[in-house]
C-alpha cells in the first residue's frame, strides 16, 4: 500500500513498484489506511510522512496498536518524506516504521529499502 497525500507522488511511487512486478492501493491519508488495514490484508505500507488528517507517525502507532490488539503479524512500514532532518528521521522510528526512505525516491534505494523492510517481516 501506498499512502501519499500527493496524487503525482502516488503515481511516481505506484509506477515504481509495478515496474518491479509489484502489485498496490493508494490511500490519501492516514485515516484511510487504517480502514483498508482492516478490510484487505497488505504485504508492505509505504507512508508519507506528512499527510492531512492522520500523518504517517499518528497512521504507523495506530496500525502497530491495532495489530497488537488483534494478534496480527506485523505489516512493515516505509515512512517517506522530504524531510531528512536526524530529529525527523527518529520520530518515524520512535513510531514504529521499520524503514525510512528519503523524497526523491530512487528505484534502487526504493528496492533495497523493500528488500529489507520484508525480510524483517513476520
């Protein structure tokens, strides 16, 4: 899954992934993807970090939350953004993301970066 607020970084990411045989949904914010979590079963979540109604840090503690209270196998995030700062970065660990990916998203990093994420996977 793929949760940008920005439909050309959607787009961008979406096109990414499917050029590595990858399969996704979209979601526009964070409170989006907490109720798609709930309805499908997702392999991966990529998570701007800067979304309206739900950021991807307030997105990443509720899914972690609701897996834990359902017994559910971690799905692993990816927190994407633009902001690079070390103070930003930790504040998408401290929440939970298994991964950081920096804006502009380059398709080896992006691979690598899911290489890893899902090798973590439960």
């Amino acid at each position: 899954m793929i949760a940008d607020d920005n439909a050309v970084n959607q787009l961008l990411m979406k096109m990414l992934l499917e050029s590595m045989n990858l399969r996704c949904s979209t979601a526009s914010d964070g409170s989006e993807v907490i109720k798609m979590i709930k309805d499908d079963k997702f392999d991966l979540i990529i998570l701007d970090q800067n979304m309206p109604i739900m950021s991807g840090t307030e997105a990443a503690k509720k899914i972690i939350e609701y897996e834990k209270e359902n017994s559910l196998n971690h799905i692993p995030i990816i927190a994407v953004t633009g902001d690079v700062m070390q103070d930003s970065i930790d504040l998408v660990f401290s929440a939970g993301m298994d991964e950081f990916l920096a804006k502009p998203v380059e398709k080896d990093t992006l691979h690598s970066v899911l290489a890893k994420a899902l090798s973590k996977k439960n």
